[in-house]
C-alpha cells in the first residue's frame, strides 16, 4: 500500500469521529485535497464498508469537474454482487441531494447498468431499492426518454409480472414492498409519457402470457388515475422531444423521494430488523 493510500486511509477512520473537531478536520482535508481519483475511490469504498453518512455528505458535495470519477466508482460498484445493493443505496442517497452533476447520469455507463439490474437481478431488495432509484432519477434526466424509454417500459413489465407471480418465493413483505415500487414506477411513466406508455401497455397486455398480470395489476392501477391531457393533446414524438424536459423534471417529486428516503433508512437498518410474517398457524422471518 503506497504512503498516499495510507494517508486516506488514517483521514478515513477519523471521518465519523465523536469529536466534532477532529470530524470537521477531516472533512476540510478531503474537500481540500488535490488527490480527486484516490479520495473519491476511497470515500465510496468506505460508505460501501460502513454506510457512513458522512461520506455520503462529501460525496454529494463534489465538484462537477469530478463527477465522471464518482459515476465511474459507482458503476463499478454497481456491476459486483457483493456491492451492488450498498452501491444502490449510495446512489440513491445522492441523488436525493440532487448535485448540480446529476443529469450527467443519462450520458454514463452508470444508467445502463442500472437498468440491467432491473431486468436481471433476482434479489428483491435489490430489486426494490434499484426501481425506488430509477423513480427518483427519472425526472432529473428526462433527455434520456429518447434513448431508453422502451427500457424503462421492460423494467415495469418484468417487476409487474414479478410481483404477481412471486417466482422467487420472496416472503410476502418483500412482495409489498416491491408492489409499491412498481406501483410508483406506473406513476411516474405515465406522467411522463403517457401516449408512449399506454401505447406499451396496450400491445405488451395484449399478449395472452400477459393477461393475468394485466388484471391482478395493471388494471387497478389504471382505474385509479385520471385520463392525462396529453392523452389528448400531445404525441408520442413530442413527448421525447428535449424541449419539453424543463416542465417535466419539476413533476411529482417529492413522494417518491420521501418513498425513496423510507427504503434507504430500511436498508441501513436491516442488520437490526427483523419482521416477521405470520399466515395461519406458519411464521417466517425475514432478516
């Protein structure tokens, strides 16, 4: 290990000191430092040890000018088993703070590999905490509608059919969590794009396979919002068109960031919970 790895390392251990000094110290330090690859690297790997909130306070506080060094990290982060749910969890705490780098997001490698997981993965914590992500990024990079859209559409359908069919057993806690992911994600598409998404739903649920998961979930969801103007008014090219991205971004927000606040608080906390799932004269529980 070189003597700068060492360095950060010793700042690192004092980051969340009691003593509010030493703390404050440390954090001057690594705003101050000139070193932004090695800090940003070491900043996240400890998060991803620790899920200190410190870290996560400078790391959203970051320069633009090193934004491609952090989504780099975090996509790295991303694409390990061993990380993926922490490197979620961090990525989900940032972009609350909405940095000023966010919509750099739709231009990185750090997005699709975020919607990989959602059409992969088959870990439904990290299901849950990979959509509540996306919900939150979604109006901070609309220009990336254009690109993805039909991606953001397959994420819905497979987490739909998911939390209908249950095909990895997960313990019906788990399920109503995802149900309100998916859920919020309906919304969020639907404001968005909605002559798209209904377009999507219309051929996607046409599909005899798909019926049942259109009854039992799509269809209640649609039966509890009301008919969206651009339904009416609007297109499906106008609604990629980047123009109409300043009105969208400020849409809805609040909600899903508090959803999002909920699962990241659950998840630092899941070490200590246990909930227990009792059906009948059976009980389950879920660490």
């Amino acid at each position: 290990m070189s003597r700068e790895q060492v360095n950060i390392s010793e700042l690192l251990l004092s980051l969340d000191s009691s003593e509010l000094q030493e703390a404050e110290q440390v954090r001057a330090a690594f705003v101050l430092s000139d070193r932004g690859g090695a800090v940003l690297s070491s900043l996240v790997e400890y998060y991803l040890d620790s899920s200190s909130s410190q870290a996560v306070l400078l790391l959203s506080s970051i320069r633009e000018r090193h934004h491609k060094l952090l989504l780099e990290k975090l996509n790295e982060s991303l694409n390990r088993p061993g990380t993926r749910l922490a490197a979620l969890t961090l990525l989900g705490h940032l972009i609350r703070n909405q940095p000023p780098w966010v919509h750099h997001i739709s231009r990185s490698a750090l997005l699709p590999s975020l919607l990989r997981c959602l059409k992969t993965d088959t870990d439904v914590v990290v299901l849950i905490t990979a959509v509540l992500v996306l919900i939150t990024l979604l109006p901070m990079i609309p220009q990336a509608g254009k690109q993805h859209i039909y991606d953001f559409f397959d994420v819905f359908g497979r987490l739909a059919s998911w939390s209908y069919r249950n095909p990895g057993h997960v313990p019906v806690l788990h399920l109503v969590h995802l149900h309100a992911g998916v859920y919020s994600l309906f919304h969020r598409l639907y404001g968005m794009f909605p002559c798209n998404f209904i377009s999507y739903l219309r051929l996607h649920y046409s599909m005899k396979e798909n019926l049942d998961t259109f009854q039992e979930v799509v269809k209640p969801m649609l039966e509890h919002v009301r008919v969206h103007p651009e339904l009416v008014t609007g297109t499906q090219d106008y609604e990629l068109d980047p123009s109409r991205s300043v009105t969208v971004q400020t849409q809805d927000q609040d909600p899903h960031l508090n959803l999002l606040q909920f699962l990241l608080n659950l998840n630092k906390q899941k070490k200590n919970l246990r909930f227990k799932v009792q059906s009948g004269a059976s009980e389950s529980t879920i660490e």
